[in-house]
C-alpha cells in the first residue's frame, strides 16, 4: 500500500493508514483466536451457518453501497462485501455441522438443499464464478470425508455440482471472454493481461524499484497486486513469495493430517481450499498462467474486514495445532468412507 501510495498520486495517505488499522485489528483476532480452544465454536456452527446465509440473501436483495446496488453491507464508515466475506465462515460451520454419515434419508434431502444447493444459488446470483466454484469444491471434499459410501457421496453431491453447471452455462458469453483474453493477451481488446504480461516482463530480476508507477496495470490493489509486486520487486521476489505461499499451504495440510481430531481435520482441509484459491489463482493468473477471475488475494490485497477474517482464520489454524496432541481421536464422529 505504501509503495502504491508513492506510486500514484490519486491515491491518499489513507491507503497505508488503512491497511496497518485492520492489519492491527487482524493481529488482535489472530492472537484470540489462538489462545481460543476451537472446540467451543463446534456448538455454534449452525446458527452461524443460518446467519451468514440469511446474511447473504439480504445484501442481494438490499445491498448498497454509495447508493448504488451492489452486495455491500455498510458497517460504520465501511461497506462489506458480503458474498467474499461469506465464503470463510460459511465453510467453517459446514465443518462443525452434523456430518453426512449421521444424516437419515429424509434429512439427507434437506442438507443437501439447505447446505448444498443454497449456498450455490446465492452465490450465482451474486454471479460470483470463483467464489461458487470454490463453495462447491469445499462441500465436495467435506462430503467425500463424512460420507459412508460412494453411493451416498454420489448422491449429496449431484444436486449442488449440476447447480454449478446450470450457473455456468447461463454465464457462457462472459467465460468465452475470459477465455480468449486468456489464449490472446496481446490482442488490442484483451489490455487487461497484455499489461500484466509486459509489466512482469519489464521487471528483471530485481525489479524497477519501490514505489514505481504502475505500467497500467488495472486494479493493483486488487486482483493484480502480484504483477505490481514483482514488478517494482523483481522475478526474485516474485519467486520467493510463490515458495512463502506453497509453505503455508503445506503446513495447513500437515495440520489436517497429524491432528486426530475429525473437527480439526475437516477445518484444516477447508481453509486449505480457501487459502489455496485466494493465494495461488491471482499469482498464477498475474503470471498469465490462469484466465483471469475477480478473487484478491489475503494478507496482500487492499481488504479490510476480509483481512480481519483471513487473520482469524489463520489464529484458529493455529489454535488447532498447538492441541494436536492434547486431544484424544473421537470415535464414532465421523466414519471412515467406505467404497460400496
């Protein structure tokens, strides 16, 4: 933020200001959340499931922002994007829900359309590709590990992965977009990866030095923060930050492995999901080697409340970790899949 602040002059002070107060604010959860015994926020899973998705629907219906209609939710003197802010929460209490080896027929039916299918739907009508995509691919893998058999994992995970498809294929044109700009960055219509493209490989090394203006790279507080990293810090830089990112990520499934808690295990697994998206598509997408999506990613981007929760989340990582080995595996939570 600072070396953007330096950068362009459109920009304030409030930039830097901005980030080190919810950058503060994030430090404050991450430290609560680590001293928090994670097993407590189990009971609470889904009133805060029934929450973030009544949540959801009201800043579809009434969102606004500036007095335009958007999916913003004002707090204070803020907006929040609630469809981004979702997605951790909401994920978080699918882990701590009763899982899929415990449902009965009839209650089978109403999970998959409650946990399932609405959360999809809310999200595509926000018309949020990534953020459906990633809900999906986390109630996929929750249920691949709760469910009893193939069959029945076949059965949850019909209705909600068909919901994407229908999503998908109403958004055709937009993906087609996307997808030539992706095969054609330097095409004339296709400017925004073009400059990307250029700026990465303008950057040498070592890069063109802190507080560079940008080389018209669009959103560099946003989506494109990585291209202007490594463009005023270098391919080393670049790298470096690619090797932080995939140790980060090795450590959250290395909790989701060691920890002999089911709880534990399902919330590693899911953050893994998040954070492997949130971090890796805009790094590769800024490399050219991914379509471009509207995803900013954590820690680095300009987010405010969503830097508050991304923090949070890694208190509760670590909050699990430090009692790996305090406590015992719990039988009977959650069986082991079988192949039917």
């Amino acid at each position: 933020m600072l070396s953007v602040y330096y950068a362009d002059e459109r920009y304030s002070v409030s930039l830097v200001e901005r980030k080190l107060f919810y950058f503060g604010i994030g430090v404050l959860f991450l430290i609560g959340f680590y001293f928090l015994d994670y097993r407590k926020l189990k009971k609470y899973s889904a009133p805060v499931f029934f929450f973030i998705v009544i949540l959801m629907a009201v800043s579809l219906v009434y969102g606004q922002l500036y007095d335009i209609s958007t999916v913003y939710i004002k707090v204070g003197h803020t907006g929040v994007n609630i469809i981004t802010f979702s997605l951790i929460p909401l994920l978080l209490a699918l882990a701590g829900m009763k899982p899929a080896s415990q449902w009965g027929r009839w209650e089978a039916v109403l999970n998959i359309l409650y946990r399932g299918v609405l959360p999809v739907v809310l999200y595509s009508i926000s018309s949020s590709i990534i953020y459906t995509y990633i809900y999906v691919i986390g109630f996929l893998i929750l249920t691949w590990r709760t469910s009893e058999s193939m069959k029945q994992f076949a059965m949850i995970s019909t209705l909600p992965f068909v919901g994407l498809v229908v999503f998908l294929c109403t958004r055709t044109d937009h993906l087609l977009f996307r997808w030539r700009e992706f095969m054609n960055p330097s095409a004339k219509e296709m400017w925004y990866m073009g400059n990307n493209a250029d700026a990465i490989q303008a950057a040498g090394w070592f890069g063109q030095g802190f507080g560079q203006a940008t080389p018209k790279i669009p959103y560099v507080l946003y989506d494109n923060v990585f291209p202007y990293l490594i463009y005023c810090f270098g391919w080393l830089f670049g790298i470096v930050v690619g090797v932080l990112i995939l140790l980060f990520l090795v450590r959250i499934w290395n909790i989701s492995t060691v920890h002999r808690d089911p709880y534990a295990k399902y919330i590693a697994a899911l953050l893994i999901v998040v954070f492997g998206f949130r971090l890796l598509w805009p790094l590769l997408m800024g490399l050219g080697i991914l379509p471009r999506v509207t995803l900013d990613p954590p820690f680095f981007s300009y987010s405010g409340m969503n830097q508050i929760l991304d923090m949070a989340a890694v208190g509760l990582l670590l909050s699990i970790y430090r009692r790996k080995n305090m406590i015992p595996s719990e039988v009977g939570e959650a069986a082991p899949m079988k192949v039917a």
